[in-house]
C-alpha cells in the first residue's frame, strides 16, 4: 500500500484506492502521506467518523443546542476515534470556534486511562487530544470528573469482546481469527486462548503447518530438531507462531527450553535481534540473544551458519544466491523454507533453491511452484505449506468433541500427524507434504487426534466419553456424495413387449 505510484502507473491517476483493517500507524501514516496526492480514502478513519458525525448532527435536533456546546469522552483511541474526533472538530469549526477551542471539547480514554499531557509513548494522534489533567485510570472516574454530554465507544478492535460471541452463540462456538495486526493478534490469543474455544490461524495454524514440513525433514536429514539452528527472516506472527511451536518440539526432544530458545534467531527489517535493541516487543524480547549487531540476512547467514533458514516477511528474492550457496556449503542437506505468499513475494523460488544447492536442498513454500527439473534429469516436486492442511481438522475435533479451549500441544500434535503422513516416495520426489488432493483424510486423522488429546486431557465436554472416536468425526464430515433422487426406472422383458396381434 506504500507504493501507491504503482497502481496509478497501472489504473491511471483516476483510480480510486480504498483502504481499511491496517495497523493504525499505518492506517494514519497512508492516509496523512497520500491523501492530498491520490484519489484514496480509509474507510475505518473517514467512513466511519462520517457515520457518527451524522448520527451526533442528529442528535442535535433534539438535545436543541450546536456541536461546539458539547463535550465528548471516547472510549477508546484508535482509527475509529481519531478520524469521528477530527470530524466532530470540523463540524465545531463549522459553526464558528477557533480549533483549539474545539479539540479541547474532546477527550479520549485508552487502555492505559485518560489520555493527559505528559503521559509516555503517545502518537501523534493522541498527542493532539491531551489536554492537562490529572492521570485516571477509569472512563467511570473520567465521565464523574469531566461530566460530558456524549460519550462514544471508538474501540479500534471489537474481538476484544469475546463474551458477545460466546453469550450468543454459546460456549462451544469457536472463534478462529486472522489477518489482526501483530500486536493485536499476540495481545488477544494471550487473553482468550485459555478461556475460549479460539485460535488464531496466522500464528499458530501457520506454525503446524511450518513445523509439519520441518518434521518431515528429519527424515532426510537423519537428525532431531533439537539438532538444528534456525534463522527467520522476518519476526511477525507466522514467525513468533513457528518460533515458538519449535521450541515446543524440542522440548518433547529434551531439551531444556532456555536451550531451544537460544537454537532460534531472527531477523527483522532493522536486523538481527539482539538483547538490548530499542522497541522490541515482548515476543521479539524472547528471542533475542546476546550478539553483536547485524543489519543484513546475508551476513547473519554467514556469521550463524544455520541449519535452516525460513523467510515468512514478504519480501521477494531475500533469499539471494550468495545465501542459498552457503547454505549448501555449510549443510549436506540445507532445509530452506520460503514461505511467504503469493508467489511473487516468495524469499526465493524452487528452482533457484534446488539448482543453487546442486539439488541437496529440502525446499518448502508458502506458494505453488512448478516441478523443477535438473540438468542430471532429477524432478524435484516442491511442497507447499499450506494451512488448508490444519485448519479444518482442527476445528472439527474441536467441535466434535466441544473442547473447552485449544491448548498449542495440539498444533504440535497436528504437525506430527501431517508430517507422517508424508511417505518415503513423497521425500524422494521432493514433497515434504501430503498431496492437497489427500486433504480430506488428512483433516480427518488430525480431527480424530485432537478429538483422542481432549478426552486423554479432559478437555472434552462433550459426554459420555464415544468409544468409536473415528466414528464420531466421520459422522461430521461434510460429503459430496448423495442419494439419487430420480425415479427407479424398469424395462419389461422383451418377450412380454412382443406386439401382439388378434385376428377376428
């Protein structure tokens, strides 16, 4: 979305570039960048302010008064809030109040309390609608003290409120989510996972499916995965999900976990991560070790020499030649997995991998490639990690069994069930997953897993305990096949349909 030359390149300066659900620094860094160069709008800022604006212009008909005679408290002080505010401040101007006069009008409520002059690591945003106050922690507190005459809910992120989908839907529905921005992905799955029926597929379905084709490796490698070093390039979601799914299957192998976590390291658009880097987020905080700093995957390849490099940041080509060639010259097998999608994102392409690396590579994408064919007439057919191949055998087992919440053991579980169903014939042609034409069988094994893990764990609500588990799940399971309705049809015999003739 920050090269919008490309698309009027392509559409011409008339197109129109509707954006919504980013991140809000990105959201509001666009919008201020663009806005006055491009025909574009976001929905989430301009949409919906005009929607409560109209609504408060309303309003004013009955309470009888202007905008400028209200003051208002927002609950919340994101996109949503921040694009309805500035509206409510050009409707207050409208009618004839110098801006300052009408920003102060305005207060805001966050997640750390009333937004006040002084406090840390405001936007910019929020910085516009500080005003000098006392610090409150409580919108009951801030509604006593400033005695508004409206209040608005401007939650940015409405998952937030899990009870709504559970009071309507019941305790059994499950809530799989995605595409959250990171911070909100990580803070929401930390909150819910244990107390709802909830997964977030771009962490920890991305993870099985990553973890699945890293298991099916070994075979080839002939090693554990406590055995390898592994470098990420990119720290987002998928990469903390897979990091952190890793660490798991190293654990069962072992290991003790300050030990696994230090097997892994990462690489973000600033660098490797290290301890004592500035901005770092908990998560990246896990995984950062003790080194020098390094900006450049190509060298933190060289100076780590790992066993296995996997790119999940979207950026095409960042797995150079320079990399795949010490990669192969560093490993007999060297595992590398460029899982970004779509195709034109991926780190690097199959057949750059197995011709860089004399076909020792074990490749894995996030995208589909065409079988690569060597100069020595070897065919590799590359696998592709897809989360199709978790995503729907978790959820059944879930539901089938009313599982009480989903623990990350069985995305673990899932990964050992999908890797073995890989056979020795897939390996040697190239595959480090079942074919997607087998994904019906292979969502049925990890449903029943799931479904055997939550009553091993009493995790299942769902009673009496079914002594036929496979029978269970397959009673689920979504067929294509019906019964034919037309009518039965019958043919007489042929001597009966003789024609006959009488002579009188």
């Amino acid at each position: 979305m920050d090269k919008y030359n490309t698309e009027s390149y392509m559409y011409g300066m008339n197109c129109l570039i509707q954006f919504e659900d980013f991140a809000n620094v990105n959201a509001f860094r666009l919008l201020h960048k663009y806005r006055n160069q491009y025909l574009t709008f976001n929905d989430d800022i301009q949409g919906t302010a005009a929607v409560a604006v109209a609504g408060l212009l309303a309003a004013l008909r009955i309470t009888k008064n202007r905008m400028s005679d209200h003051t208002i408290v927002f609950q919340g002080a994101g996109e949503a809030a921040m694009g309805i505010a500035e509206l409510i401040v050009m409707a207050m101007e409208k009618e004839g109040l110098p801006q300052d006069k009408c920003v102060r009008k305005i207060w805001m409520v966050d997640s750390k309390g009333l937004i006040v002059k002084g406090r840390d690591h405001l936007t910019p945003e929020k910085q516009r609608f500080a005003h000098e106050h006392t610090q409150m922690k409580s919108l009951e507190d801030v509604v006593k003290e400033l005695k508004p005459t409206a209040i608005i809910e401007g939650t940015p992120c409405r998952m937030d409120k899990y009870n709504t989908e559970s009071y309507m839907y019941g305790m059994n529905c499950l809530i799989q989510f995605e595409d959250f921005a990171n911070v909100n992905a990580f803070r929401l799955l930390h909150k819910y996972r244990n107390q709802y029926l909830t997964f977030n597929d771009d962490i920890q379905g991305t993870a099985a499916v990553a973890v699945a084709g890293l298991l099916a490796a070994l075979r080839i490698t002939k090693n554990r995965m406590s055995d390898h070093t592994i470098v990420f390039q990119g720290a987002g979601e998928a990469a903390m999900g897979i990091a952190e799914l890793i660490v798991m299957a190293m654990e069962k192998e072992g290991l003790p976990q300050d030990k696994c976590v230090r097997k892994i390291w990462m690489v973000d658009s600033k660098g490797l991560i290290v301890k004592g880097r500035d901005h770092l987020t908990p998560e990246k905080q896990r995984f950062a070790h003790e080194h020098t700093q390094m900006k450049s995957l190509e060298d933190v390849v060289k100076e780590l020499k790992p066993t296995a490099i996997i790119g999940v940041a979207a950026i095409a080509g960042a797995f150079t030649e320079s990399i795949i060639k010490n990669m192969a010259a560093f490993n007999e097998r060297p595992i590398i997995f460029a899982l970004s999608n779509p195709t034109s994102k991926a780190e690097c392409t199959a057949e750059q991998c197995y011709t860089l690396t004399q076909g020792r590579g074990i490749f894995a994408s996030g995208s589909p490639f065409a079988p690569v064919t060597l100069a020595d007439g070897r065919t590799f057919f590359p696998g592709q990690g897809n989360n199709s191949y978790v995503f729907p055998g978790v959820a059944l087992g879930a539901i089938a069994c009313s599982m009480s919440h989903i623990p990350d053991q069985i995305f673990l579980i899932t990964a050992e069930t999908l890797a073995e169903l890989v056979t020795e014939k897939d390996l040697a042609e190239g595959r480090l997953y079942p074919p997607l034409t087998c994904i019906q069988d292979v969502s049925f094994k990890i449903a029943v897993k799931t479904v055997e893990y939550a009553y091993k764990h009493q995790m299942a609500m769902l009673q009496p305990e079914p002594a036929d588990k496979e029978a269970l799940v397959r009673s689920l399971v979504y067929t294509t096949d019906y019964d034919d309705f037309t009518v039965d049809s019958y043919r007489w015999p042929e001597e009966a349909m003789n024609i006959q003739t009488c002579r009188l």
